[in-house]
C-alpha cells in the first residue's frame, strides 16, 4: 500500500509515465539537496512538504500529491519527444 495513494497521484498527473519521470527527477533533486547541506552551495530546493519519510522518492509523491510540484504537459511532451528522436539515431 503506498502512501499517497496510486490513485491520487495519477489524477494529479493523468498518466503513469508523467508521473514516473516526474517523481523520479524530483527525487534526485532532493537526494542532491540533502548531499550539497554541508557545502553551503543551496543550488537546489529543499523538500517542500513535512514528512517523517527520509527515501527522496516517498517525498516526491508527497509532494506531487500536495500539489508542491507541478509541470507544464506541452513543454514536458516537448522534451519527451526531443529525447526519443536523439535516441533513434543512435
């Protein structure tokens, strides 16, 4: 059982892909705030929902599901395409 709901999250996003690459890049964004803390750098956004989680993944979905990370769906698909023409011609 996941926490926030699948369910939840999918209304949120509308599609298991968006939602996959959506969290998973959020994730590494916070997994690189929490390695660069004791440089003083502050390149990167701190999580932005109180959680009791410490997986970067499970803060993600939190905070997808709290409406703290949005995406815009033309620019997402955009770059979705992008990537996959630079794929078929290797």
């Amino acid at each position: 059982m996941t926490d926030p709901p699948l369910e939840k999250l999918l209304e949120k996003t509308g599609d298991k892909f968006v939602l996959v690459v959506l969290a998973a890049k959020r994730a590494r964004q916070i997994n690189d705030y929490y390695l660069q803390l004791g440089e003083g750098i502050g390149r990167y956004a701190p999580p932005q929902v109180h959680t009791t989680s410490r997986k970067p993944l499970t803060i993600a979905l939190e905070e997808i599901a709290a409406d703290k990370i949005t995406f815009d769906r033309e620019h997402f698909e955009a770059a979705v395409s992008a990537s996959g023409k630079g794929e078929e011609a290797s």
